[in-house]
C-alpha cells in the first residue's frame, strides 16, 4: 500500500496553506471555503500530500510544545543555508543551527508560523529514488 497523505488539525488552514504554497513550494491539490477548510497539499515531486483542516469540535494541538524529535515535517532542501535564512524571513522561527549528522547529512529545525516543527534536510544519498 502507498500512502496517500497524512493529516493534521490546525488553527487556521487557509493562511497555513497559503504559506506552505509560497514559501515551501507546495501545491493544493483540494481546497476548501468551507468548515473544516480541509486543504491537501502536494510536495513539489507530487508525491506526498499533507492535509491540513479545522474541525471545530476538536481541540487543536499545540505544536509548539512538541519537541522536534517527536513530530516534525521534513524538507529536502538544496541549499539549507539559503532556505532557512530565506523562511526564517517569511515567519518561521528557528529551533537551533544546522547540524552536520555522523553520515555527512546536513539538517535544521524550524517552526512554521503556527508552531508546527519543520527539518531542512540535505542528503548525501537520497532516501527515495
């Protein structure tokens, strides 16, 4: 089986939709103007869609309280220098330097504007072909 896309409640997923679209590169697949706002965003690769809604009879989590390692929603960037200082000037927050793991690979945490953990990954060998 392939997954189709993972899903999370959030405060306010048009502007969150919006932000991803301009500053991430992502594309809406399926947009709603109606509660829950329900919006499926695609990577630019299409091949992973992340949804993103408000059910108001749920209590939206507060994702700033997550800690990196628990959640966060990782990036293929190529050139992390670049594109952290570049979101960082769009909204999002730093959580800590770039970091060079043990084989080589270069990755950084960052908070969206709503809290949730981003990571900026450069690979030195790709995961997926």
């Amino acid at each position: 089986m392939k997954i189709e896309h993972f899903a999370l409640q959030v405060a306010d997923p048009v502007a969150m939709a919006r932000w991803y679209v301009v500053h991430l590169g992502m594309t809406i697949q399926r947009g709603s103007k109606q509660p829950p706002f329900a919006h499926f965003l695609a990577d630019d690769g299409g091949q992973m869609l992340i949804e993103i809604y408000h059910n108001e009879q749920f209590d939206v989590p507060d994702q700033s309280a997550v800690p990196p390692a628990h959640f966060h929603l990782a990036f293929i960037s190529d050139n992390i220098e670049a594109d952290r200082t570049r979101l960082i000037e769009a909204g999002a927050k730093e959580e800590g330097p770039i970091n060079t793991q043990p084989n080589g690979d270069l990755v950084c945490f960052l908070r969206d504007p709503w809290g949730l953990t981003l990571q900026l990954v450069t690979r030195v060998e790709k995961l997926l072909a």
